[in-house]
C-alpha cells in the first residue's frame, strides 16, 4: 500500500486552534487516498493525533463513580479493568454516575427477559478488547474446545454484569484466542478496506470477563466483545497489511493482548497487573511508532493502519436489574440478557449462517429448559445433558449423564442419547416453546428442529469429518433422524456394542430395538455422507433412485419388515468413527487432501441378508462399498425399481445425432437464461436494507467458484463461434 500526499501536514509548534477555528477547517487532515492491492482507498477521517493516555486519576474517578451506582454491581478489579480499558474514563464516569430520582441516568437500557441491562457508551483501545467465543463459528469444527462460561454474583446473590470464562490452563486461553482470530478471518467477512476508509464505526457490544484457569494459575480481569468480533478482528487484519495471513493476523494479536510485565524484583502484582502493563507498554509502543511515522510531513502507511485502527466505539455493559419473576437463577441473567440482544440482531435479522443460527437457538432453548427445571421419567437432570450437548463434558460421561452404566461412553452413543432425550415429550414442549421464543417463530416443523439438533449431535467429529459436515447439517435440516416414532413414541435406546444383535429383536417388532438402529445408524449415515438432503436433479443421474426427505428413508430403513435396510443400519452404526473419514463419504482427490496420516480412513459396507454375517462380497469375498443408491434403494426397493422402470426409455424412434444437438441447444440457452435471472435478482436483493452490506455473491471464495465456471463456459462459447454465413434455424432458440 502507498500514499499519495494530499495535504500539507500542520505545524506541531503551534498551539490548538480554538474551537470555532476546529469547527471551520475541521479537526481531521484532508481525504488521503492510498493504494490498496488493485484498488485506491480514500481515507476520510484521518487525525494526525491520537487520544492521548488516561492518568490515574481519571480512572480513579471512574471506578469510584461505579462502585457508588446501586444499578452498576461490579467488583472492584472489574471496574479498574474496564477504566484502563476505556479510552477516556472521565467521560464514562459521567454516564455511570448515579443520579439520585427517577429518570435521572445516563445509562442506555435495554429490557430482556425479566431483566434490564445498563450499559455505557464510549471507546475502548483495540489492544485491551479479548475477542474470545465467536458464534458465528461456534458450530464449525475446531481443535480448541469452548471454556467454561458461568455468571458472577456478589456474596448476597446479586447478579452481577460480567462473566467468568474457565480456561485449562494459560495454553488454553492463548490458543483459543488464537483460534478465534484464525476462524473468524477465514470464515467471515472482511471489513479491512472499511476501516482503512473511516474506522470502526458501528459500536462493538462488550463487558467485562474473569479469566480464571482450571490448574490453580491466578485470575484476571479483561474487557470481552461479545458482538463485534469480526469488526475487531478485521481491525487488527487492516493493521497488519492485506498480504497477511489469518495465522500471522493472530499471531500478532495474541502477542500484544497477552503481553505481560514482569513485576519488578523484590515486588508482587496480581496477574491482571501485570497483563494491564503489559499491553499498556504495546499501546505504548504502537503511539511512538504512529507519532513516527508523521515526521516525513505526510502520514506513512504503518500510521496510518495505527490511526485508523487503534480505538474501538464500544457499548459496555456494566449493570444489571433483575426482575421478580425472571425465572432465571441470578447467575444465569446477564448472560441470557446479553445473548437475548444479539440473538435479536443475528438471528431475526439472518446475519450469521444457518448453522450459527441454529446452534445458538439450541443452546439457549436448551439452557432455558435446563432453568425449568424440566426432567423426564427417568429424573435425569437437564443441566447435564446441557452440559454434554455444548460440549463442557465428554462423551465418556455419557453413562454417568444418562444414570446408565451400561450405555458405551462413545460419541456415537452420545448422539443417540441426546436425540431420545431431546425428543421426549416433556424436554421436546420446553425446548419447542423456548425455540420459537428465541426465534421468533410461530410454529416449529420436525425438520426445523431436526436442523437445530444436528450441531449438537456432531459436535464430537466435527473436525474430523469437516469435508462432510456441510452436507450432513443439510440432511439434519431436511428431518435428519427425527421419525414420527423417534418424536412420539414411548422408547428407550437399547444399549449395546454390537448393533447387528438389535436386528432380530427389531424383526419381531421390538420398537425400542428399531429405533435405537434407526437413530444410530441414522446418525451414521448422515454423518458420513451417505445419506444427503435429495435434489431433484440427482434422481435418475445415478446419485439416488428417487427423490424423499432424509427421515422417510430412514423410516423405511428402519421398518421391522426391512431386515435389509435394519442390517443397513446396524453396520453403519458398527463401523462409524469420530475420529475418522469413511472412504464412502469422500472421492479419491478428497482423501488424498485428508491430513490424518495416523488415522486410516474406514468403510461402509453394502448388505446381503441372505449371508451369515449380513454383508455383501464381490466373487473375490471382498466386502461390496457402500453407497447413497443402495441406501435409499434398500429403504423403498419396490418404489426404487418402479421409479426406475419409468425412467426407462419407451419403444419409440430414438432421435437422430441432430434433433439431440437442437434439445441440447435449447437446453443451453434456458440454462443460461436462469442464470441471468437469478444474477439479476441477487443483484436487486443486495440493494435491500435488511441484508447489512452483504455482498450479492457471497463471499471470495464463492465469487472465484461463479467466476471461473462463467468464464469458462464464455470461452467455450466463443471459441467455437459458427461462420456468419451459416443458416439460422429457428427451432433451436423456441
């Protein structure tokens, strides 16, 4: 990137023009336009100047200022946190101070839920804001888990507006944090070029968090973003340069939010201290390199990058009223409170994917259910399933969640666990009422709440099987393993290790047996690509021989009647792994690219009922793969064959080499047609308000993919453009 001088740089020897002086030349230097990869960015609201650091005073002012507002409970380390944070203290302490009488606060609030939320509007430094869990890639696979989330209350019960997030151990923080960064670049959108242009201008939502460690290490105090994430770290993307990598992005970000300062020999200071200093001596570091970079009379680009970066509109929670009748514990409601708004934002308005979406609704839907106090037959308590569903504990809890030792602590176990108790009809009307609250929906099909199921379900495997994971939610959200009888029936899952022992017993109707083979083999399936959401243009092409929900196969996998399909589901369920990729689920290219030298991949199989052990075998005894066909042909094979036979050509004259040139020309031409017609709707569609800037073809990557494909078939068509001479022949563009 380059600047181009547009402007005379101001003379520092001169005192401050007055405020009418401000008002009419302006407080910030002329537009600065720079160059920006291929394109030029003009950057509008550039100051030669930044804000210069709060003393103690200021911040003591601000501390005190909120231990002496009633609607403002923090600890003291919390408010001392949040002052050194802030860019300028003295100006939020005037909105915190509490102003005796009715009306008489500064303090924006917000009513959610049987609670209000006070926050604070103002700045915060870019180096004092944690990025930590990001929704928008909570469901995606990741090799850091989520640290444990609580709330805080005082000694007296009251709740307080801030959390304490639990970490392993420091390794952890600093790796999730990471990571964090890493995903939130790669999966989202990049806001760079905007910031470069005119900073952060939409205010991040944040509070303050403790950080506290599993192994005993010491604690600290740091403000959090909750809303915003991808803002912030776009900031530090803009500070690094458009060449840098998601890793190199993170790598510095983490290097600066995580410095420490030792303390001096012979003194102690708690760790939030020393991390305070720490941090305090990059912004340091960061000012002298800005201050730096304007000698040369025009900004260079590393001031630039700092100027436009550096400080962060934020609003800060920091109080909380509970009201009476919430029906949320004390320690629930300023997380509720807090998820309850940005739901509001991402979830109404469809700002986060699908997924996202679906995996914040079931956990709070779930989290609401666990706060009823809702239980089913057996007493098993909500809050541990909760626990299980979100990932806090391991699938090797399974049994002891479920009070049955004899359930096998596996993933795979995990998942038929949670979608019987998830479907039991008690569990089911609280987090169906819960759903459509979060969601603001009216009614709630199997299917949508199928879609809401499946990101904890696969939350095990989702960073083995990540090549697959896209597929598998679609065939969730298209009734996944949610059968009629899965959702109304009164049954249990039978424990075993070896599912093919289910199959008799299911033969003879025993529905306990069935619907444990439908809901693990299901999930097998499903996880692994071997059962997919059918579009109607794979019937007849080879891919399935018709065309029906992910549930009614399924379904008629499952029936006592189908010994085939219920072998089907047994060994599905028999070889699934979590830990690996099955050879059905991807091509040969796909396992090439599989970084998992030390996990071999492994295979489904086709089924033989006539065999002893039910599988399938080639005239060399090599057990036959298996496939999308076979698994839906097995569910219906009368429909499968009858479907078939329509498809047939009839005994007609076949049409001769040129009548199938002028259909495939027709077909061509209305293909292309659609094409334009559907660019052109998202074209109008991305003009709406209500779609937030996003761009009307997705992100990069899914440009490039459009991009490319359309220059193809262009460069096809026009290299093989007929001599001018030739005859048109109408019946080609009917």
């Amino acid at each position: 990137m380059s600047v181009a001088a547009q402007f005379e740089a101001p003379d520092f020897d001169k005192p401050s023009p007055s405020e009418a002086e401000q008002a009419r030349t302006g407080e910030r230097w002329d537009p600065i336009t720079l160059k920006y990869g291929d394109d030029a960015l003009t950057v509008t609201n550039f100051s030669p100047e930044l804000p210069t650091p709060s003393d103690v005073r200021s911040r003591t002012k601000l501390v005190k200022a909120g231990k002496s507002n009633p609607y403002c409970v923090l600890p003291e380390d919390a408010w001392h946190a949040l002052a050194r944070a802030v860019v300028h203290p003295q100006a939020l302490a005037a909105q915190v101070q509490h102003q005796p009488g009715a009306g008489g606060s500064s303090l924006v609030e917000e009513h959610v839920g049987g609670a209000t939320l006070r926050s604070a509007n103002g700045r915060i430094w870019l180096t004092e804001v944690f990025p930590l869990i990001q929704p928008r890639i909570g469901q995606n696979p990741r090799a850091e888990a989520d640290p444990a989330v609580e709330g805080a209350v005082t000694a007296d019960g009251t709740a307080q507006a801030m959390l304490v997030y639990r970490f392993r151990n420091r390794a952890h923080l600093r790796n999730y944090l990471r990571q964090t960064v890493v995903e939130t670049r790669t999966a989202n959108k990049q806001y760079d070029e905007s910031i470069l242009t005119r900073r952060i201008t939409r205010a991040v939502v944040a509070h303050v968090a403790r950080i506290e460690f599993a192994d005993g290490s010491e604690s600290m105090y740091v403000m959090v973003v909750r809303d915003g994430i991808t803002r912030v770290v776009s900031a530090w993307g803009a500070q690094c340069g458009e060449d840098a990598t998601p890793d190199e992005i993170a790598d510095w970000a983490v290097s600066v939010l995580l410095a420490e300062k030792p303390a001096r020999r012979g003194t102690s200071k708690p760790l939030t201290q020393r991390m305070a200093l720490g941090r305090e001596d990059e912004l340091d570091k960061f000012r002298e390199s800005f201050i730096a970079g304007l000698g040369g009379g025009t900004p260079n680009e590393e001031a630039i990058r700092i100027g436009q970066t550096i400080v962060v509109p934020a609003q800060i929670a920091v109080g909380l009223q509970v009201h009476p009748g919430s029906g949320l514990p004390a320690d629930e409601v300023f997380d509720d409170a807090v998820r309850s708004i940005l739901s509001s934002i991402h979830v109404e308005f469809g700002m986060w994917d699908t997924a996202a979406q679906n995996a914040e609704i079931g956990s709070r839907a779930l989290k609401h259910a666990m706060l009823d106090q809702v239980t089913d037959q057996a007493g098993i308590k909500v809050a541990d399933v909760y626990r299980l569903a979100v990932g806090q504990c391991p699938a090797e809890q399974t049994p002891a969640v479920f009070a049955d030792d004899t359930i096998p602590g596996t993933p795979l176990w995990r998942g038929v666990c949670l979608v019987h108790f998830l479907t039991r009809k008690s569990v089911f009307e609280a987090m169906k009422k819960h759903v459509k609250a979060i969601s603001g929906k009216q009614r709630l099909f199997t299917s949508t709440y199928a879609g809401i199921l499946g990101p904890m379900i696969d939350q095990p495997w989702r960073l083995a099987k990540k090549q697959t994971l896209r597929q598998s939610r679609n065939a969730w959200s298209n009734g996944g393993v949610l059968i009629k009888e899965v959702m109304e029936a009164d049954w249990h899952p039978v424990p075993c290790s070896d599912f093919t022992t289910l199959v008799d017993a299911a033969q003879r109707g025993d529905i306990d047996a069935r619907l444990t083979l439908a809901v693990a083999g299901g999930i097998a399936l499903i996880s692994d690509k071997l059962l997919t959401r059918n579009v109607g243009s794979a019937v007849g092409w080879g891919s399935v021989p018709f065309r029906a929900d992910v549930d009614d196969v399924i379904d008629d996998l499952a029936r006592s009647h189908n010994r085939a399909g219920l072998l089907l589901l047994a060994h599905a369920a028999n070889r699934f792994s979590a830990d690996r990729v099955a050879v059905n689920s991807l091509t040969g290219k796909q396992l090439r690219q599989e970084d998992q030298p030390e996990a071999e991949p492994y295979t489904h199989v086709a089924v033989d009922p006539t065999q002893e052990d039910g599988i399938a075998r080639d005239k060399a005894g090599v057990p036959l793969h298996l496939d999308e066909y076979t698994v839906v042909e097995l569910s219906n094979p009368k429909r499968a064959a009858k479907e078939k036979e329509e498809r047939q050509p009839k005994d007609e004259e076949p049409k001769s080499i040129l009548e199938q040139m002028v259909d495939g020309r027709r077909e061509l031409l209305g293909t292309l047609t659609d094409a334009q017609t559907a660019l052109t709707q998202l074209m109008q569609l991305s003009h709406s308000p209500d779609v937030a800037g996003a761009h009307p073809l997705g992100s990069h990557r899914e440009w490039e993919k459009v991009s490319k494909l359309a220059v193809k078939v262009q460069a096809t068509i026009y290299s093989n453009e007929p001599d001018t001479d030739a005859v048109d022949d109408e019946r080609d563009v009917d």
